[in-house]
C-alpha cells in the first residue's frame, strides 16, 4: 500500500477497541502534539492486533461503513501540516522540542495488564507492586512460578476423601452381610474382611476422584465460560514465552499509580482489559 494512502488511527478518547476497515495503517497514539512516533501495522492474516507502543487494540471489520468505529479515531496528517506556521515565522523558543505527554493508563473499567519478556522481570514488578501496597495481583506465566505460595489444599481434600469413601465401601459391605441379606455361604463368617478390602479401596478410590475434580473447579474459580481478559492479545503470549501480571482490583488513582510503576519497569506491552 502506498504511503500516501495509508490510513492514519488515534485514540484520544481511550477507547476499549478501534474497529478499523483496513488490515494496514498507522497508529499514531493520540492526537499531536501528543501523538507517538507513528507505527506502520499490518495484521496480515489475523482480524486484531495491538499497537506495540500505546496499546490499542484494532479489530478488522470489513463491513465498517467508514474508515475506522469510533469515526473520530481517524487523522489526516494533512490537516496538521497545513495548519502549521512557516519556520521562519518561529522564533528559537517555539522550535524548541515539546516536553513528552504525561504517561495515561489504559481507561477501562476492568484495569490492564503488561507483559514481560522474562520471569525476573515479572518477579521485579510483582515485588514493586506489592512494596507500594498494590494488591488484587494475578500472574499469567507458561510455567509455574518458583516463590508461588504452597499449601494447596487439593490433596488434603483428595486424602480425606478417599479414607472417608473406604470406610464408606466397607462399611456399606458389614451393613450388606450383616444385617440387610446375610448369607451363609459354606460357613465362611458374614463379616470377612479380606474379601470386603478389594471393593472397600476402589470405592475410596472413586471418592478421591470426584473430590480431586470438584475441588479443583472450586480453587480455580470455574467453571467460568468468560473473563474481559481473554481478549487482551498478550494473552496469548503467557502459553508461550510471555509473563504476565494483571492488576484488576482497586479505585482509579491505585490503577494510576500502578500504571506508572509498571511504566518504569519497561515493560514489553501494557494493555487495558476491554470492557
């Protein structure tokens, strides 16, 4: 595609998502002066990507009626240039270079999350975050972390329940022979244990199973069919090689002020979770 043909896309208002018609534009961030160094996109054979210096999130709709949803994300470089004065019609402290934009989180409801290239730049912000009384912290990572707390109670429930469903089975056997239909079967005693152990320990098995299956769903909050944080593209990334915090809890100034922890950590990609 031709330079000069090229689509331009902002988001100054922090929006969520920026449907775009097109698989190939630049983003520029916000609208100049505050603007980042321009990125030239092209999604290729995917239908969403995510600008690697501000984050926005691009969604490719051909069915979009204009260039871009919201329409206003759309820029012409040209309305800018021609509204810009003459050189000569500066003076040395004009052509001075603008102080840099204020750093702005992503603005959505749900917070965001940043990623990071190793696990010591994970462990780095996760001990910064949490010396600065940041809580609600979640790690995403493609392999368990080495200070991740212990003390899952998963095989103590899984322990109990399989002792409780073998003394269940037993019992159930005592009750059958005993007292429901005892049977004198070649004068063998109606409570004869070595024959009641086999079935006692599969039934304690069996227990330890569907202990073992609900407490997991219990610990790990499913089922749960949808999360925000499943459209953040980095997502995809903590399956692989990418490692993740995400900061989810907390009124706006404490997202604020994480956000700018984060910032000074470089990370590799900070992005808001869509609403």
């Amino acid at each position: 595609m031709a330079a000069d043909s090229t689509p331009y896309f902002h988001n100054q208002r922090g929006v969520p998502r920026v449907r775009v018609a097109t698989k190939e534009f630049m983003c520029i961030g916000s609208l100049p002066p505050f603007d980042h160094p321009h990125i030239y996109i092209e999604m290729g054979d995917d239908n969403e990507t995510v600008c690697p210096y501000c984050s926005t999130h691009f969604v490719y709709d051909p069915h979009l009626s204009g260039p871009c949803e919201p329409a206003e994300c759309q820029f012409s470089p040209e309305s800018i240039a021609s509204s810009e004065p003459a050189a000569s019609e500066l003076d040395a402290e004009q052509r001075a270079p603008a102080s840099p934009p204020p750093l702005q989180r992503p603005q959505t409801q749900y917070g965001f999350i940043a990623l990071f290239d190793s696990e010591d730049g994970l462990h780095r912000a996760v001990e910064c975050l949490r010396a600065h009384n940041i809580s609600g912290l979640r790690t995403y990572t493609p392999k368990r972390l080495e200070d991740a707390p212990e003390g899952s109670p998963i095989p103590v429930v899984i322990f109990i329940s399989g002792l409780f469903g073998t003394a269940a089975g037993f019992g159930m056997e005592v009750y059958a022979n005993t007292i429901s239909y005892p049977l004198d079967i070649g004068g063998r005693p109606e409570v004869s244990w070595p024959a009641f152990v086999p079935i006692a320990f599969e039934i304690g098995i069996l227990f330890a199973i569907l202990a073992s299956i609900i407490a997991y769903l219990i610990v790990a909050g499913l089922p749960k069919l949808y999360d925000p944080i499943d459209e953040c593209g980095a997502m995809r990334d903590s399956m692989r090689d990418g490692w993740i915090v995400a900061i989810r809890d907390g009124d706006e100034q404490t997202l604020d002020h994480a956000y700018l922890i984060l910032t000074g950590l470089h990370p590799k990609l900070i992005e808001g979770i869509p609403a």
